[in-house]
C-alpha cells in the first residue's frame, strides 16, 4: 500500500520511518508536519491527488498535542478538508488520537465505548477532529493512544528531562495516571493495523492502545531518572524530583482488549522502552555525550 504520512518529521513520524520501509511492504510518502498547516481546502486536496495513496496516515494532532500552545482550532477545518478529499479519492484514513479525549474522572481505564468527555481545549479539538472525520470518511480507523514519550523532541517526555538536566525542581504525583507508550510502539502497532487493512481486514472502527501497565506519572518519571543518573549531567536529578499528592486525580488510562482481540496485537510493558529513550535524549541533546 502507498501510505501518505502526515507529520513525518514528529518522533512518531521519525519511528514510522524507522519501522516500515525495512519490512518493504509498503510505500510511505512523507510529509512534515509544517507542510500540513494548510490555509485553504485546495493545498489538503492537492497534496492528497497528488500522493495517490492508498491510505492516509495521520500523525498530525497527536503531534500536535505534545508541543506547547500548537493544536488549535483551526485543525479541526484541517482535518474537515482531509476527510472530504479522502472520501472524494477512496482512500483508507488511518487516524492517531489520544486518550486526552476524556476527562480523567473515571477510577477504571477507559473503553471505546465510553463517551469522551474532556472540557479542556486541546481535548475539545480532538473530539471535534475526530467527529468531523467520522461524518466523513466511510473507512477511518481512529487509534486513541496513551501518553506517547519519545527521547526524541519536541516532546513532554524531553521537556521533563531538560528540568533534571538543568537543575530544576520537578513536581509531579501519581494522582495523574495513563497509560505512556514510546513512538515506536506505536510505529509497530499502526504497521500491524496497516498491514491487516492492506489484505482485507476493516477498515473502519475505533481503538485504543496503551503500553501495558498504566502508572502514575511520578513513578513513571521515577523510572526515566533511575536510568538517567548514570549519567553525570543528571547525577542529582534524584534529589530535584518532588512527588506533590496536591495534584487533582485523573486517570487517561486506556482498556486496550478491542484491538487485541481484533487484530491479535499484544500490550508490552512501557518500562521496556524508558531506557532507550532516556539514551535517545542524551545523545541528541546532551553534549558530553556526543563529544
């Protein structure tokens, strides 16, 4: 399958293309995430026409959400555009969503089935994203992920390592729950959907996928800075990390049986993958490493 993919230059763009062309299954085509800031309909249909994909691979809001003040509401007439030129080409939409789109009130993971209900913006803008394409698009498939973390920025995850790495206080609490899952994991699973959708399976449908083990967010940045401290730029990073019980409660975590039972594609554990990608942050961003 020709896959256009929107937003190739984000870290889950940049394990996309890590992940796919090896298998040489399919063909990607990529586009970086400026190149999808269209102002008007034609530039969505244009790029689209052009591409002749077979499917459309959308990173771009999931991207989005990771970076300070960059999804806004203008991506919703964004998305509107990318659903009426690929209804209009035939084309398969592959939609990567999060988990932002509910409030966090739930004691329990969320299932598919439950309604999205977050009043913030970023998550209103997700939820309108993804009604627009659903009115629109017989054959979208909207995969809602957990906390997505990546060494490689703009990204939360290398925000908190740049506090440590510079010497500042970190508060976080495990009143804050989700279900964080590397870029690459989420390169392997949308690999494995793509390729059940390149040989017959449906199209269509909503999904969730988290690493397997939901968590707190002080235990999870507990486990980036034990594997960080070997390292002597964060040798007292121990010591600046402050766990507040103060936080308000929200759990995004995500019940992941759907995809599992559908697609046969099995959780792993989140811990798996910290230390890669705290090794990922420090040679890109740490100079000591890379002299």
């Amino acid at each position: 399958m020709r896959i256009l993919l929107l937003g190739s230059d984000t870290p889950i763009g940049y394990s996309l293309r890590a992940f796919v062309p090896p298998l040489q299954r399919h063909e990607l085509i990529p586009v970086p995430l400026d190149a999808t800031r269209w102002t008007r309909q034609r530039h969505a249909k244009k790029m689209l026409k052009t591409a002749n994909a077979d499917l459309v691979l959308d990173a771009r809001l999931i991207s989005l959400i990771d970076r300070v003040d960059a999804l806004e509401p203008a991506d919703i007439q964004r998305s509107e555009w990318l659903g009426m030129s690929a209804a209009g080409l035939n084309c398969h939409y592959l939609l990567l969503s999060s988990s932002r789109v509910f409030s966090g009130d739930l004691k329990r993971p969320y299932r598919e089935s439950d309604r999205v209900d977050a009043s913030d913006e970023l998550g209103g803008i997700l939820i309108e994203a993804e009604n627009q394409l659903r009115s629109l698009v017989d054959s979208l498939f909207v995969l809602r992920l957990g906390w997505v973390f990546s060494g490689r920025g703009p990204s939360a995850f290398n925000r908190i390592l740049d506090r440590l790495r510079d010497g500042e206080d970190l508060r976080v609490s495990d009143n804050r729950r989700d279900c964080p899952v590397h870029s690459a994991e989420v390169a392997r699973v949308a690999a494995g959907v793509i390729d059940q959708i390149g040989v017959g399976a449906p199209g269509r449908g909503l999904f969730h996928y988290g690493s397997q083990g939901d968590t707190g967010y002080f235990s999870f940045v507990e486990a980036a800075v034990a594997c960080a401290s070997q390292f002597a730029r964060f040798g007292k990073a121990q010591e600046l990390l402050v766990e507040d019980a103060t936080m308000a409660y929200a759990n995004r975590s995500l019940d992941c049986t759907q995809i599992r039972h559908q697609f046969g594609i099995q959780q792993r554990p989140w811990r798996d993958f910290v230390e890669r990608a705290v090794r990922r942050y420090i040679q890109l961003y740490c100079e000591e490493i890379r002299d």
